[in-house]
C-alpha cells in the first residue's frame, strides 16, 4: 500500500518554482483551527495574540488549543458510533496517552467521552490523578514491571494488554496475589501488515518488539499468538477480554487498517473454533496520521469509521460470528494538530550550499530537546514568522536549535522570508505528538512549558522547568 515514510536521513523538500511571498496564511492544516493571523502579520491562538503570549509566558512554549483538542476528540468518538452502531455493536475511543499526556488532558478527553490508554505506571499515575475511573483506564507496555501491575490491578483498570507469552503467567501471578477476580486481558498480535511511516514507528511486521505473531513457527505448530490467547483461557486469574493489534504511525491509507481487522477476526473466529469461546472484543489500535506541511492531507475519521465498519461486518458474515465489540487507540490525531511550539529566533546565519544555492539557517531557542522527532526520525514540519508580517519573498531556509549537534535540525526545509531576524517569534506547527512526551534536557536546557489557550485567556498546564529543578536532581 502507498504511504508518505520519513527517510531515515534528514528530509529535502523540493523548492516550489520561483520565489515565493514570504507571508503565507496561518490557517487550516497543519495548523490548529483556532489559528489565524491579523492584519499586521501576527498570529493569535485562540484569540490570543503570540506576542502576548511570548511575553507573559517565555519561549520556547508549546501552545496548546483546547477547543480544538475537544473537537477533534469529538470527531472521533461521533464517527465510530455513527459507523458502527448500525450494525449493532459499539466502539470504545481510548485516548493514546503517550502522544502527549497531563492531568487536564486526560480530563479533556474523559469529558469528551473517550477513554484514556497508557503504556507505563507513569502515565497510569497521570490518569488517576486526573480522577479517572480505572475502568476508562487501559495499560499497555511491551514490559511491565511487577508495581506496574500492581499499580493497575489495585486501580481497577478496564484492561491489561499482554506483550508476550511469559506475561499471560505473570499478569496472572500478581491477579491472584491481587485476589480481586480475574483480571481483563487482551492480547497483542502482529498481523504482518507494515503501515506508518519511519520503520521505527512501524509496529505489526515481525522483526521487532510488540506482539504476538500470528505466523506459526518453523515447525509448522501453533502460532505465538494463538498459544498465549490459550494460556489466557487456561488460567482461572484471567479474563480473555479480547484481541489487540497496532499496526504503525502516521498512517495515511486506512487499507493498513482493513488488512489487520481481517486477520484479527480470522483468528478470533479460529479461537472460537478450537475452544468455544468467543473473545467479546477487538481493538485495532491507532497509528491515524496528520498533515505535517501544507498540501498533505491528514486521515478523516468519517472515512476510515465507515470503511472499517465495512470491513468488520463483511468480515464477521463471511466467518459466520457475530460482531465484537470495537475500540481504536488515536494520539495523534487528536493531539498533534492542536499545538504550535514558539520559538524566538537568535542566530540567522547564511551558508552557500555545494550546487551554488544559499541556505539561510535559523536559530531558535530551542531545538531537539523539546522536539526529537527530526533527529530521530526525519520527520517534516512546517513554520513561519508569526509576529509580523514582511514584504520579502521567501528564500530556503533550515530552522535548527541550540544544541551541540549537527543533526539539531527543527525543520529540514522551509520559506521564510528574506529578512527573517534575531527577536522574531516563529512557530512550528503541529507539535502536540510527542514533543514534549519525547522532551529532554539535553545540554541541561530545561523543557518548556505546556500553555492551554481558550477564548482569548491562557492557563499553564504544565509548567517550565528551571535550572533550579535541574539541580535538586544532582545530589553533589
């Protein structure tokens, strides 16, 4: 299937032909929709002005749109109900907490009617103290550790999801030694289907570390996959709540997800075959991509709710079982858009490349500590100047930060305006994914803070950190 895949190299992006105006409209994807740019060329967020901001609030900060993040929140959890429940059955949203999670979003999301999925007892802790029932919680992780699982079992978590077979003993373990009833568990499984873009992000072929394979071995016997939904079945601790499969990351084209639900239900229904039991559930996991740069065009959630319910009713009639019922995992697509990160412009350097162009390199104040995705993975993004406008044409640029590396690259290849300069505010769009939840102190740089913005007023939801936090680390 065609998909949009980061190189494993920094990303060259052609240049449109002639020069361009260097003030381009702040609107629509990949922005937020509360985004918009007044007449004198300054962008506000949601009413609020970025200068404003900047100024009571510092840079580098993530800006986040609430509005826009319950909206797309929203969008979600309409289209899988208004696709699925036709058919009879229902679909549960789970918030994908490790795009990026705090007390205020997982409230967000839990009022918007979705459910919350974490992948470690940090987030797991970040949940419950944004006064989420365990039941709306589900814990992942390719390698919990034994107060993980404690944590989660006291909590009452609606779901565990098992990573491999030596798990199904141990989450069966620490549920009797819980003796609070049997436990609920899925199972992950690799369905073979590589979908997302860079391989790191790519998480149902075989070679790697998620899941359960459904590929039997070379000895022709049962596969990984069905050998632990058996040993689930065969431990009294246990509730077998259903079957589990992610297949990647900024995905593009939802037929990765039709592919994976198919083979999911054929070994849903072989299960049931061999045993008499039915699992009641199936997730499909996340992985829905976003539109990075202008002209990209991110999934829509009507679509790909339509066409995997599509998929799952033809699916369950050819098998002659009836339907599970549904969940899907999105972060990303929640999050990602709803955040710009502002950045102040230091050094602007120009460097004469080998084939006789010039580059213009931008220095922000930041860089791969608050944004590691270009360096790891040679994700794009997108950024313009958002506190004035100017009359210059775009010339090529490169945006990097502050840090001692060569690869501190924020965004590969973009038009800035000829006379772009130290002092300007420049932001990049859609930063909400991982950027923070992938943050580190590089260089001893303390991470910025996370700033809502709603009807023209701001609020930190996660404050800067300080030189002084780093130091209560160091012990002397």
């Amino acid at each position: 299937m065609a998909q949009r895949r980061d190189p494993s190299g920094p990303r060259e992006r052609p240049r449109a032909p002639g020069r361009e105006r260097a003030r381009a409209q702040v609107t629509g994807s990949p922005w937020s929709s509360g985004v918009t740019r007044a007449a004198d060329g300054a962008v506000e967020v949601a009413g609020v002005d970025v200068r404003a901001l900047a100024a009571e609030h510092g840079t580098p900060a993530y800006v986040l749109d609430e509005a826009d993040f319950r909206a797309r929140a929203r969008a979600y959890r309409d289209a899988f109900a208004a696709a699925f429940e036709p058919l009879g059955t229902g679909v549960d949203v789970y918030y994908a907490g490790k795009a990026f999670l705090s007390v205020a979003v997982a409230r967000w999301a839990h009022e918007e009617g979705l459910r919350v999925d974490t992948a470690t007892g940090g987030e797991l802790a970040v949940a419950l103290r944004a006064g989420l029932p365990g039941s709306e919680i589900g814990l992942h992780g390719n390698n919990k550790s034994d107060s993980e699982l404690a944590r989660a079992l006291d909590a009452g978590v609606g779901r565990i999801i098992v990573d491999s077979i030596g798990e199904v003993e141990r989450v069966a373990e620490a549920a009797r030694a819980h003796g609070g009833g049997p436990a609920p568990v899925m199972v992950r499984v690799t369905t073979g289907v590589h979908a997302g873009g860079h391989e790191y992000i790519s998480t149902a072929h075989e070679d790697q570390k998620f899941g359960l394979s459904l590929v039997a071995g070379p000895d022709g016997g049962t596969s990984p996959a069905m050998t632990a939904l058996r040993a689930v079945l065969d431990r009294p601790e246990l509730h077998l709540l259903g079957i589990h499969s992610h297949i990647g990351s900024q995905i593009l084209d939802p037929s990765g997800f039709e592919v994976a639900a198919r083979k999911v239900l054929a070994l849903r229904a072989e299960l049931a075959r061999d045993t008499g039991y039915l699992v009641p559930e199936v997730d499909l996991g996340g992985g829905y991509g976003i539109a990075y740069v202008p002209g990209e065009v991110p999934l829509d959630p009507a679509r790909v709710a339509k066409d995997l319910a599509s998929t799952v009713d033809a699916v369950c009639a050819e098998l002659s079982t009836p339907l599970p019922r549904l969940s899907i995992e999105p972060g990303r697509a929640i999050v990602g858009p709803t955040t710009c990160t502002l950045y102040t412009v230091g050094t602007v350097k120009p460097v004469v490349l080998d084939d006789g162009r010039t580059r213009l390199y931008v220095a922000v104040d930041g860089g791969m500590s608050d944004n590691i995705r270009p360096a790891l993975y040679g994700a794009a993004y997108h950024a313009e100047v958002v506190s004035r406008t100017s009359g210059e044409t775009g010339v090529l640029a490169r945006v990097v930060g502050k840090h001692c590396e060569s690869g501190d690259i924020v965004v590969h290849e973009v038009q800035l305006p000829a006379d772009v300069r130290t002092g300007d505010l420049l932001a990049v769009a859609a930063t909400g994914a991982y950027g923070r939840s992938m943050a580190s102190n590089y260089n001893h740089v303390p991470r910025p803070p996370v700033v809502a913005v709603t009807d023209g007023a701001t609020r930190v939801l996660v404050r800067r950190e300080t030189e002084d936090d780093l130091l209560a680390l160091d012990q002397g």
